[in-house]
C-alpha cells in the first residue's frame, strides 16, 4: 500500500495546535497496539506509515469535535479508532460529524428527545461492555475537558 500525507492539515491551526496533535500522535505511537494495521499483502505497517495513519485521523477526529477532545482521549482508545476506521475504510470526521448532527436533530425535537436520550444511554452501556471486555480499560479512560463540569466519563468505569 502507497501511503501519502494527505496534507490534512487546518490552516486555521497554529503551530501550537499542530504540536500538540503531533504529540498526541507521539504518545499513541508508544502504545503497543492491540489492533495491528496491516498492509495490502498482510504485512504490519511500517512505523512511518502507521504514524501517518494517526497522524491524519486524529487530524480528522480534532475537525469533528475540538482540540481539547482530542488531548482527552486515550491514546490507546485513539490508536484502535484509527486502525478499525482505515480498515472499514470510513471517513473519521464523517462518522463524527454525522453522529453529533443525528444526536442533535432528536434530541431538540420535542417528539423524538426521550427516544434519543435512550440511545445515548445505549451506547454508553455498549461502550462500558466494551471497556469490560478490555484487559486493561485503565488504557482507556479520559481526562476531563478543560472548563467543563459535565461528567467527562460517563464511559471512564
């Protein structure tokens, strides 16, 4: 597989913000990975094709939701994201735009606001089955988002 920095960048970002991306990606790069990305004939990636990979997802994943998330999220729950999307060849900032934008179309419609509370609350259970079944969920639980008071973790134990 030829991989290419896809230049992802957002000019909007300083380089501060670029920083700490990268940083993210530092740290994500230390992890023993769980889930293994594997080249076009099966072969483990390369470390600089795998660190292009997190590289341009947590790029996407910081265009979707905010630079703070990003820093909040568990690197290892970063790295499986980036691994399982590239598999199913998935747009990162697609899925994450289009799950906040459902969730907000329910949720402020009188009608159907209950109903998309239940769903949360459905995925919250499958994302705590989910950590269950880690052997070590500690790699993934996440810091609070600076200046919030909302309960950062629901999905932390």
């Amino acid at each position: 597989m030829q991989l290419h920095e896809i230049g992802n960048r957002d000019p909007r970002w300083s380089d501060e913000d670029n920083e700490r991306i990268e940083s993210k990606v530092d740290e994500a790069m230390a992890i023993v990975p769980r889930v293994r990305a594997v080249d076009e004939d099966g072969a483990p990636m390369s470390p600089e094709q795998r660190r292009l990979i997190l590289l341009t997802t947590f790029r996407e994943i910081v265009k979707a939701t905010s630079l703070d998330n990003l820093m909040c999220a568990p690197a290892a729950m970063l790295e499986q994201f980036a691994v399982l999307a590239l598999a199913r060849n998935d747009s990162v900032m697609g899925e994450l735009v289009q799950i906040i934008r459902v969730f907000m179309i329910a949720y402020s419609d009188p009608s159907t606001n209950e109903e998309a509370c239940g769903l949360l609350r459905q995925l919250d259970v499958l994302a705590r089955k989910a950590l269950a079944a880690q052997q070590q969920p500690e790699r993934f639980r996440w810091a609070a988002l600076p200046g919030s008071d909302y309960a950062h973790s629901r999905m932390t134990h």
